[in-house]
C-alpha cells in the first residue's frame, strides 16, 4: 500500500538541513532560540553571580566590567536574572506546550475520526475554552489557585488543548478524504488503529510548527503573570518580575526594564521566526510563493 503523505512528513535529516541551511527565517530564528536555550541551559551550572545574594552597598549600579548588565535595587546581577529567568520562562513555556500538545491533539484526531455526538461535545469544549483569551484565562486559574509556576503551567497549558485540537481535528479531517486511508479502511484496519498509524503520524509536522508559536506565546503569558505577580515566585527570577519591579525606577535605572524587556522580544522574535522557516520548510506550496 502507498501513502500518500502531507508534504515533508517523513523527509530525510538530510534534506531537511539541506532546506533549512537556505532558508533565512529557519536560520536566524534557530540562531536566536538556540543562545537562548544555551544561556538557560548554561545557568543550572554557571551564573557571574548568585542571583538570591544581595549586595546593598553595591545596588543600582549601571553596566561595568564587573556587572555586565548593572545590578538592581537589591545588588544583585542582571545578567545572572536574565540567565536563570530564561530557564525559568522556558522552562513553563515547554510544559505549558507539552500538556496542550499531549490533550489537544489526541481530543482533536478523535473527534475527526468518531464524528457524531461525541465530536460535537469536544469542539463545542474547545470553543467555549478558546473563547476566553489566554491571560485572563491564565490569571483566573493563578488567582483561584495561588500564584506560582506550576500554576503558570497548567493554566497556559490548558489555553493551549484547544489550540492543538482545533488544528488536529482540521488536519485530520482534510486527511480521512486521502486515498491512502482510503486503502487502509478497505484492508480492515479500524479508526482507533487508522488514527494511530496514518493520522498522527502525518499531523507532527503542523504540531511542530504550531508547537514554536505557542512556545512563543507562553514566554509572553508567563512574563504576563510574572508581572502581576502571579506566575514565578521571588526569590527565583523571571523577566516579567523583572519588569514589573523596574517599573518605577525607570528615571534613574532604565537599563533594568531594557534588558528584561529585550530578552523577551528577542526570544519571541526567534521562535516566530523559527515557526515562520519550518512552515516554509515542511510546506512546499508556500515555498513555491516565496
């Protein structure tokens, strides 16, 4: 039997580098999110200074050589926050993904494949969800349960299940119409062993493209709720907490907001850009427009 595949479903590494290294959104955007990761990655080890010491006498110092990025009203180092911050955004964007990722498109690839009563009650779920947008969902669920980054997680994780379902359930209905399942259903196979062995296979390239923009948008809500003060909890570090405490020294310590503020741009910038490469990468039709 021949599948017929969504484009770039089961591609080579080879050819994938191949089209990545010529693609600039691909390269520029995993330039970006790989120092990213690495300066996270790099802070379970290493940091300048220890970013839970306070050194009064040496607060609100502005860059030097000693202090790469300057020091806050406590004296401590902020490039060590930057650091450990990074690790802690990541580190509740990934799960925040993983569990959208992990319900959504299992409910969504369900849905499209049992249709009737049940396919109606999942989407009907997922649209009463979707409708409520994703911050004031996230602070909702922090205020009802307490501020904290596990908190942060589940709540952004649970903003994300509809969006992988919505996508799931479309993509899986596109893919029933195939020959190739066509062919699969005429041999005898069922939809529980159809969906397992063609349809989810053939959906991992639209997750993972959706997978980086809502990796994106979870350091966003994160730093969100960091800034209310109901995502990560002091004394460990977080840009939105950053932010939110340079607020009003921003008359004589802007560098305090600018470097926080700028870690998140450029972070965000790299996923999109990251998500933008490999939906031309897996997508010859919009390559052909480019």
């Amino acid at each position: 039997m021949s599948e017929i595949e969504l484009p770039g479903a089961r591609e080579s590494w080879h050819d994938f580098l191949a089209k990545a290294v010529h693609n600039r959104s691909f390269t520029i955007g995993a330039i970006i999110t790989g120092f990213v990761l690495l300066m996270a990655l790099l802070s379970f080890v290493w940091t300048p200074f220890d970013v839970t010491e306070m050194d009064i006498p040496g607060k609100l110092k502005w860059p030097n050589s000693q202090h790469w990025l300057g020091t806050d009203h406590f004296g401590r180092d902020v490039f060590s926050m930057l650091m450990v911050g990074a690790r802690n955004s990541i580190a509740v964007a990934i799960v925040a993904v993983s569990i959208g990722m992990a319900i959504g498109v299992p409910l969504g690839a369900a849905a499209a494949a049992s249709k009737g009563i049940f396919s109606d009650v999942i989407m009907r779920a997922n649209d009463f969800i979707f409708a409520f947008p994703s911050l004031l969902l996230a602070i909702l669920f922090t205020a009802i349960f307490g501020p904290s980054a596990i908190n942060a997680m589940i709540a952004i994780g649970i903003f994300n299940i509809p969006v992988f379902a919505r996508l799931a359930h479309g993509g899986s209905l596109a893919l029933w119409q195939r020959e190739f399942i066509f062919s699969a259903r005429t041999s005898g196979k069922g939809p529980v062993r159809i969906t397992i062995e063609h349809i989810l296979p053939n959906l991992m390239n639209i997750m993972i493209v959706q997978g980086t923009i809502q990796f994106s948008l979870g350091i966003l809500i994160e730093a969100g709720l960091s800034y209310l003060g109901l995502g990560t909890q002091p004394p460990d570090p977080s840009w939105g907490k950053m932010l939110s405490e340079a607020q009003t020294m921003m008359g004589f310590a802007p560098y305090l907001a600018i470097f926080p503020g700028l870690a998140i741009v450029i972070t965000v910038l790299g996923l999109n850009l990251l998500g933008d490469g490999l939906r031309d990468i897996f997508d010859p039709k919009l390559r052909r427009k480019r």
